[in-house]
C-alpha cells in the first residue's frame, strides 16, 4: 500500500524511533562532544545508559537466546525470530564496532562504472537510528526497533537490534525494476544503485537487487543506505540535470 512521508511519520515504528532519538540525544547533551570511531569506552557508557530503563532491552537478551542465527555479515548477525510474531520477523544485530554504513561521494568517474557513491562503515549510533527513520518515510515495509543488547567480549560495544517482517528471497532482477518502484515515492536515480529524493533531499545509496525487495509491488529496502544528502551532492545533481 502506498503512504505518504506524512502518513508514515505517524507510524508506530517512526514514533519508537523518534523517542529512542530523543533519549540517545538528551544523553549527548549532558556529555562533551566525542569522536565515536575513537573514544569507544565513552560510546560504550552512552549505549549502556541508553539501554538503561528501556523494557525492550532489558528482555531482548533472555528473549533471543536460543534462537537460530542465519548467517553473519561484516556489519550484523540475522536471527530467525518466529515466536510469538505474525507474520514472522528477521531480527537484525548490529556490531557496536561498526554501526553500519554511510556513503562517500565522489564525484569523478575515471573508470566508467556510473557509480559515484561508496559505502564505508561508520561508528555513529544515531546516523544508524536515524538511517531506520529514513527507510520507514519511504514505504510500508517499517523497521522496528527491538533494543540494545550487551556486549558480546568484554571490551567491545553493545550491539544495536531492530527487526524486519520476513519477505520472500525474490529480489528485483535490474536497477530499473527499482528505478520504477522508487520513482512513485518522488526518488530519482542520480547515480548507480543510488537515489534521491527532489524535496526531502533523502540520498538512498547500495539500493541494489541484493538489498531491495518487491513486495506487492512496492520497494522493500531492507538493507539500503538512508541519510540526508549534502548541499554538495545535491548541487552535482541539479547541475547535472538529475532532478528534472
């Protein structure tokens, strides 16, 4: 079913969000500013207090445990959650060393490839809560938020987990299969595999087959980059005539 950014910023899941937003950024405010990709004990402090008082998180460990892992990644471990869920949902954790990945644009082409932005890992929890919030405008595939669980090594970071409705393994064939599904949500194709949208100015980059799904019709985009884009990238898409 087709919504609008309105209608989905009402959704349960855009609210979850939101609030976990505005708890990690009360956090910060009582901090000094931090690098996150360099003072990890200090983003270890902020995940544990975040996770502090929050019901989800306190259960989330007892709530996993025995659960089937799917497969690893650089970036998370899958869980087949099916107790209790109807339909059935994917849980995603993310490793507090590498919160996901932001992109990194380049505007030069030498080797001819029509791709100009680059995912590389980032360490910044709210880029990857905001990131959520982002894909959740988008379509009726929402992402839910589920917590924040313990380290897994003395030492490392509490992980990130949100979870996602379990869709059949069909992914779309070609670029233009999302091309066309994106484009009824006013995105347009700036780049290989990457996206932005005209008003919001919301850049979706590794929108490829292997991270999207058509369901119903619509664009899935279960493990798609989602974060604002710069007044530079939009400047080299107008200049080049991207947005129309």
């Amino acid at each position: 079913m087709y919504r609008s950014h309105s209608a989905q910023d009402s959704s349960p899941e855009a609210h979850e969000f939101y609030g976990i937003i505005k708890r990690l950024g009360d956090i910060l405010q009582r901090r000094p500013e931090i690098d996150w990709s360099e003072d990890r004990k200090w983003c270890a402090e902020v995940l544990e207090e975040l996770a502090r008082g929050c019901e989800k998180s306190l259960l989330l460990e007892e709530k996993l445990s025995g659960c089937r892992y799917l497969r690893g990644g650089d970036e998370h471990l899958l869980v087949d959650y099916g107790a209790g869920e109807e339909p059935p949902r994917v849980y995603k954790v993310t490793y507090g060393e590498n919160f996901g990945c932001k992109s990194r644009f380049i505007a030069a082409d030498p080797d001819l490839t029509g791709k100009h932005f680059h995912a590389e890992v980032q360490s910044d929890p709210l880029f990857y809560l905001n990131r959520w919030v982002y894909l959740n405008s988008i379509t009726g595939y929402q992402t839910r938020y589920e917590g924040i669980l313990p380290p897994p090594v003395d030492g490392t970071l509490p992980l990130i987990c949100v979870s996602q409705k379990r869709l059949p393994e069909i992914n779309p064939k070609d670029e233009k299969t999302i091309e066309a599904a994106l484009s009824l949500y006013g995105y347009v194709r700036i780049s290989k595999d990457t996206y932005l949208e005209k008003d919001s100015h919301i850049l979706l980059t590794d929108a490829a087959p292997r991270n999207v799904r058509i369901n119903e019709g619509l664009p899935a985009l279960f493990d798609v980059i989602a974060e604002k884009a710069s007044e530079r990238v939009v400047t080299w898409a107008e200049e080049r005539g991207l947005l129309g």
